[in-house]
C-alpha cells in the first residue's frame, strides 16, 4: 500500500496487534480493509506468512539466486489456498480488497529476500552473486510481483458478469486474441506548488488506454491554490498488453468472451490458441468515448497471474479410474480386452472395428519425442539476433537504440542474446480423414471424437476460409491496430481439431493447413504481423467424394479430389463405401431396432458420468475419455526390435512396390507407422511396442487407402479389406492368431512366433478355409493354401449399381 493511501487516515485504523484475531463470519463479509489492521502490521502478518511458507522461502530464494544486471519484473507464486489456511481473514482480506493489500504482501517479499540474504554466510563466495530483487525505485515502485493463484471455488467463475465487478476471480478459457505488447505510462510523479510536496498520481485502469488522470486537488489537503508540476524522471512505464478470453465453450450457450489487462512480466506469456487460467480482479472498463455518441461501459479483468494450462485439465478428473485401469488389464488380456474399449467408441453405430480402432489410436496419438514439448513463442521476423522486443513499442526510439530505464533514469541496454538453438518438433499427433457414401456414419465418428477429446472443436468446411482455419488479423475497437484472433486450428492446439465436409474448402484455403498438419506451427505475416503459432492438433476430417459416391475405380485422389501432398499428411484414411451386403445390412437392421426396443437401457448405459452397470457394458464417454488422457500421460512407449523390423520390413515392401501409386511412399508413411505402433501400445496399457502392437497397426493399414504402401486400394493386390466388413467377433484373440500368422509369413518373420500359436494358426486358418474342423494339434505345417493372394478376387455389384471387387472374399478368411 502506498504511504499516500494512508497518510490521512492511519489514526483511524485499528490499531491491535491482532493475530490472534477471531472475527464472525458475518464480519469478515462485511469489515473493510481499514479494520484488518495498521499497514506495518499486514506487513508484518504477511512476512509471518512468506516465512513460514517453505515454497515462498524457496521462490524468494530463487530470487536472491536470479542473474540479473537489468531492471526488470519478478514474480513469486502464492497460494491462496495456504494462505487462507495459514491465515484465514488475512487470506480473505486479500481477495477481497486486492488492490490494497498486495502492495503490502510485495513490500513483505523484499523483506523476506532481505532476511533470507543475512542467514548466508558472510564470507561466502555466492554472496556476491546474490541481490534483492524488486527494491523500491523511483517514484514507489516495487518490482516484484505477488502472483496469486489457486483461488478458492467461491472465486473460481466459469462466467463473469457486471455482479462481479471489484472482485478478484478465477476465470478459465482460451485466448482468442492478443494485441501487440505495448507500454504506458502507469504513474506519474507531481509537486505541490503550494506545499511542495511530491505526490504520485496512478493510472486508471478501468479508462480505455489507462490514462492518467490529472490531479486537480492537493492530496495533501494544504490550503490555498495549487498549481502541479511534474517531476522529472517521475514516470513510471509499465509493459501492457490485452488478450481475449473465450469462455469454454458449452453446448447451451454461445461461449463469453472478456478483456483481459496483462501487466510487466505477465505480457506476452500466452499466445492465440492457449488454454489459461487467469486470476484478476475484475474491473469496468470505459470505451473509447466518440462525439455525439453514448459512453458505454464494458468489463475487463486485470490480471494477477496467468498459467497457461496444457492436458491438465483433463487429468484431474481421472484419478478415481486410475486403480480401476490397472485392476481391469491384470483380470483382462489381449486383443480381446482391447476390442471391449474399443466397442465404447461410438457405441450407437453397428460393427466398423477397424474405423473405430483407427479413430481411438488417432486420439491417443505417440510418443511425445520432446517431452518439454517446447512452445514455439510469438517472435518478430529478424529477431533471431537480439533480446525478444514487444511488437509496437510505443516509443520514437529506433531498434538499435539502447532502451531508457523509466524508473531510475539510467540507460538499460539490450541484452546479446545465447544463439538460438534450432528445434526440429517431430510430431506425434496423427491424422484421420473418412472419405465415403452418404450415410455411412462418418458424422457420428467425428462428432464422437470431438467429445471424446477434452479439448475440441468442430468445424465444417462449408463457408471456410484459410483465415478461419489458421487465424484473422482483425481490427480492435479503436480501428487502429490489428490483433490476431485465433482460428480452428490454433484453438485445437494440444487438441483434435474434427473438419466436417473437409471437400468444401477450397483448394486454395487447404493447402494452409499443410504447415500446420507436418510442422505443428502456423507461420503468420499478416496486417504486418509477422509471427508463429503453435497448432498441436490432431485433425479428424470426414468428406464425401466429389461425386458423392465412391467410384471404386479411380484413384483416391480423383474421388476425394485433394492433392498427394494432403492425403499422404493423414495417418489413416478410410474408406467408407457403402456397398451391398445382406449380412451386413442384416445385422444393422438387428440391431438398429434392438437399440430402439431397449433405448432406455442404451442411453442409460452410455450417459456421461454413471458407471456401468455391469463388466460387459461398453465403457461410457467419462472413462474412455478418463482412459485416453491417463494412457497418453503415463506411457512413452519406446518400440522393440521385433517390432522395429517388422515395420522396416512392411516400409521396404511398400516403398519397392512397383505399381501405380497416387499417394507416394515417403518417410511420413513410416513415422506414421511408428505413431500408430505406439498408440496401439499405449491403448494396450503398456511402455513398449512389441511385435503385437506393429501386427495390429498393420492390420488397421490394410483397411485403409495405404494398405498397399501408397496405391490406396484400388490397384490392390489383395491384400486391402473393407473396413465396412469387419465386425467384432466372439474371439478376437484368435483371429488376431490368424492375421499375425499371415503377416509374419509374408516378411519371413515366422521365426518371431512360438511354435504353439504357429500350429493354432495353422489349425485355425484351415477350419476357417476348408470348412473342416481340425485339430490344431494336428498341424505341423500350415497349408500353402493360406498364404498371402491366396484367393483371387470376385466382381460384385452394389445396390447403388456400381461394380467392384468383393474384398471381404479376397482377403484373408474372417472369423
Ligand atoms: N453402421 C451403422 N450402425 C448404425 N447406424 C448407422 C451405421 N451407419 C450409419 N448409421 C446411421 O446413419 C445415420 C447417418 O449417419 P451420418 O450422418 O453419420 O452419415 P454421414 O456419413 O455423415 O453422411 P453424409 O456424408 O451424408 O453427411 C446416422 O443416424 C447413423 O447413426
């Protein structure tokens, strides 16, 4: 608290030395700052506090520690939940008046970092090193900063409304927009012409540019008429800048957006796209006022701090399946356990268990290679070789020139800055594009996915421009300057973004997206904004064929209608073709209609946040979405050697080929191999790909357009399987046996497989081809009849009249 807040009213504090104060409930509501307590005694409560803190005394230690030959910002965390404990109506005092009792617990950090330095030996040789940070300098300042955070729930909004004005608040959302750092001139120092005395006037927040207001009376009450002179060197310039928060979006409601004030080293700490939670307090803010028009008033919040939140979220609601997850893979195994979560993915469409493995491995995505998985920050082109600088510094000094130090008036000069290390980000997000005839259920797979990811959004390509897909350079308010204001994929960051009608965008807007599916970054230079966005999205895109229904033969390309360098981006691509089947449609029908006898039931089984009644239930959205966000937090999985070869194997195969390929085998197509391998072993509760895991992915690739390593299945070979035709079966396990078998042989990695599962493949492969039951006990050597091509296709013709080759016959026999 500054002495000019108090200079005329310390008499009437009250004046008890009161620690050991006990005040109602009804009181602590209703007290004002004034009854706490003189300032040196909330001083002194609040060093009491730091003290006694071990994680203060470590941030203030850190502080001590910091290098540092310039002025600048510090900041130190502290949480309300242990100072409420610790301190109950100082705690509350202070989300409540946080304007006049920060200052106060800032003035108690230098204290605390001033107590800590005499515990060090004298004659230590760190000594030297360590100094007070955030001393008073100029005109009352103190340059540390009380960061507050973990709010308790009362303060926690998931919404903010005119009530809540002058409170402190913890609000959540995403930043929409941020606005060039800038700075202001915060404070100002003034004589008295009549008493000579200094007084400091301080910016008003809730005016539009926080302007200074200029004095008219002097606070010093003297008698007679004033006249104020600025001091010189009596400014104060703070760093400033506004972002946008969107408020979470919900089904109900179109979702909020709030101003938001970032101040010092808060600026430029969050980015379009980022996911945050922000403490303030909440204010009024005036507009621009302009002639002949109504003033009117909006909110803003002012921000205390600001943590930029990544998976985190998602997290926390899990920790009650954790035990859940483990009990469940020790009584369960193989395949089989893993066909029982996949049936929770979109449990309302019949069969697709190739699709629906596909959509799960795509969310669950690989091993993060960098695990501090490094922000890609907002820079300005040519920046590489000096200290970061905000985008328009409202200042007429040129880049070169050292900058002015507004507080002591001595020259800051710009740090030389360690050269750059260059990141290369591998990503490890894969992508998904279902490309079919109408009515095949692709809407429900993308809808499915965007609920299943705890951040999400959808979007449909109708009506979509490259701008809405990355990001916009709009104008704000005053019409000045331009901003960024985050698109689809920038808000999908760390998230799924799902792209409806994805063959509606056009050419032109598509092919921005090239960056952000390989790169994982939006390159900006837009309105003369030149910067980098982060976009770590998985996409999920689902589009119908140019000419509405798939013609089986043409290329991939020509049906979908989009380039080689876009398709070979997506990990999988599907193919949903709507042909005629009379078991197939028999067992839609079946159980369509089973679904509508039992509807009750069904949605009871599958309603967010109940749990399922009994073991063989399809898991509900909460814990598949709870089993997703637990697996890709715990494994890293690295892949073993069985694994590895088998994939180098498949890669060879793939890239030899000697066909028409419209979609070109490149090294994309052999880490989206490794991508999915590691998915599939995270899916499977485990830290390592082993040879099971390669199988299975390849599995999931001879069910999509890559399933002969870049001819997507329409020069085929006999090895693609229409993922429409694959159902879940009564014993998965052996038909995976069956598959493992058949890939192994291919590679010449039979070796790889213990004898016992090789005669039970043999054994299995036979029934299944012959129709005769057989032992498997009985078989030495599996039959030559069931090697790869085994089977030439036949022609069929689908309901729609379209000719083509009845896969479900060529490929291998089917459980
Ligand atoms: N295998 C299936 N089992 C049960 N229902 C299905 C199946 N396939 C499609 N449906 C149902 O058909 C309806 C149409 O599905 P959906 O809207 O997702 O199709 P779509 O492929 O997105 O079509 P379009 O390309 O025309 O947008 C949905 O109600 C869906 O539940």
């Amino acid at each position: 608290m500054d002495s000019d807040d108090y200079d005329d009213e310390n008499d009437s504090f009250v004046q008890d030395d009161t620690t050991q104060q006990v005040w109602s409930a009804e009181k602590l509501v209703q007290a004002s700052y004034k009854e706490l307590a003189s300032p040196a005694v909330v001083e002194e409560r609040f060093y009491r506090h730091l003290m006694g803190d071990p994680s203060c005394v470590q941030s203030m230690r850190n502080l001590l520690a910091e290098n540092s030959t310039t002025t600048r910002d510090y900041s130190v965390t502290i949480d309300a939940f242990d100072l409420l404990d610790n301190d109950p109506i100082l705690g509350q005092m202070l989300l409540r008046f946080p304007a006049t009792l920060l200052p106060l617990l800032e003035n108690a950090i230098v204290r605390g970092q001033k107590a800590l330095l005499q515990e060090y030996p004298q004659d230590s040789v760190d000594i030297e090193a360590l100094s007070i940070k955030g001393l008073k300098q100029g005109p009352s300042v103190t340059r540390v900063h009380a960061r507050l955070v973990h709010l308790p729930p009362s303060c926690c909004q998931t919404t903010w409304s005119a009530a809540s004005v002058g409170k402190i608040l913890q609000v959540s959302g995403t930043v929409v927009r941020t606005r060039p750092v800038q700075m202001y001139e915060s404070a100002r120092a003034y004589t008295c012409s009549n008493c000579k005395r200094p007084f400091i006037v301080h910016a008003d927040l809730e005016e539009r540019h926080n302007a200074l207001p200029t004095p008219t009376s002097c606070p010093h009450q003297c008698k007679g008429k004033c006249k104020f002179q600025i001091v010189p060197e009596g400014s104060v310039h703070t760093d400033y800048q506004e972002i946008k928060l969107q408020e979470s979006a919900s089904d109900e409601k179109l979702p909020r957006s709030l101003l938001v004030k970032l101040h010092h080293d808060l600026v430029d700490t969050c980015q379009p796209g980022d996911e945050v939670v922000i403490v303030g307090s909440l204010l009024a803010q005036w507009q621009s006022v302009f002639p002949d028009e109504e003033c009117s008033v909006g909110l803003a919040l002012s921000a205390h701090s600001v943590r930029v939140i990544a998976e985190t979220s998602a997290l926390q609601s899990t920790d009650h399946f954790r035990g859940e997850f483990e009990t469940y893979w020790r009584n369960n195994h193989g395949i089989k356990a893993r066909d029982f979560i996949c049936q929770a993915v979109c449990p309302k469409l019949y069969g697709m268990k190739m699709i629906k493995l596909g959509l799960l491995l795509t969310i669950i995505g690989g091993a993060s290679s960098d695990a501090t998985e490094e922000n890609v920050t907002q820079r300005r082109a040519g920046e590489d070789d000096e200290g970061p600088i905000p985008f328009q510094v409202m200042t007429n000094q040129t880049r070169d020139e050292p900058v002015t130090n507004y507080y002591d008036g001595q020259r800051k000069a710009r740090q030389p800055r360690a050269p750059q290390q260059v990141q290369t980000r591998r990503r490890h997000q894969s992508h998904l594009l279902l490309v079919g005839d109408p009515g095949t259920g692709k809407s429900q797979f993308l809808r499915f996915a965007a609920a299943l990811s705890p951040r999400s959004v959808l979007t449909t390509g109708v009506g979509t421009t490259s701008a809405g897909l990355t990001c916009a350079a709009v104008r704000d308010g005053d019409g000045k300057e331009y901003s960024l204001e985050a698109g689809a994929l920038v808000l999908a960051d760390k998230g799924v973004c799902c792209i409806d009608e994805f063959g509606c965008i056009r050419d032109q807007d598509r092919t921005t997206i090239h960056e952000a599916m390989e790169q994982q970054t939006l390159s900006v230079a837009k309105a003369g904004i030149v910067c980098k966005l982060n976009c770590r999205a998985t996409i999920i895109a689902v589009m119908n064929p140019r000419d509405c229904l798939y013609d089986d033969h043409v290329s991939l390309s020509v049906n979908t209608g989009l380039g080689t360098p876009l398709l070979s981006r997506f990990d999988l691509i599907f193919k949903l073709i709507d042909s005629s089947d009379a078991d197939r449609d028999y067992n839609v029908t079946t159980y369509l209609l089973n679904q509508s006898i039992q509807n009750d039931n069904f949605e009871m089984n599958t309603t967010e946040g109940e749990e399922s009644p009994s073991s063989s239930t399809p898991w509900n959205m909460e814990k598949l979405r709870a089993y997703i966000s637990i697996v890709k937090d715990r494994f890293q999985p690295s892949i073993s050697d069985e694994a590895a070869l088998l994939l180098e194997r498949h890669y060879e195969k793939c890239r030899s080929y000697n066909g028409n390929t419209t979609i070109p085998v490149t090294v994309r197509f052999l880490e989206s191999l490794i991508r999915l391998s590691q998915a599939h072993a995270r899916l499977m509760f485990r830290s390592v790909v082993i040879l099971e895991d390669a199988v299975a992915v390849l599995e999931v690739m001879e069910c999509t357009a890559f399933a002969c390593g870049g001819f997507d299945g329409s020069d085929h070979d006999g090895s693609y399987c229409d993922p429409m035709t694959i159902d879940f079966c009564d014993d998965p396990d052996s038909d995976f046996i069956c598959h493992q078998y058949r890939t192994l042989n291919r590679y010449n990695m039979l070796n790889y497989m213990d004898e016992e599962t090789k005669k039970r493949a043999g054994a299995l492969l036979s029934q299944t081809a012959l129709g005769v039951p057989k032992s498997w006990n009985d078989v030495e050597n599996p039959s030559p009849l069931f090697e790869h091509n085994a089977f030439e296709p036949t022609m069929t013709q689908d309901h729609y009249g379209r000719f083509h080759f009845d896969r479900s016959q060529s490929k291998r026999p089917r459980m």
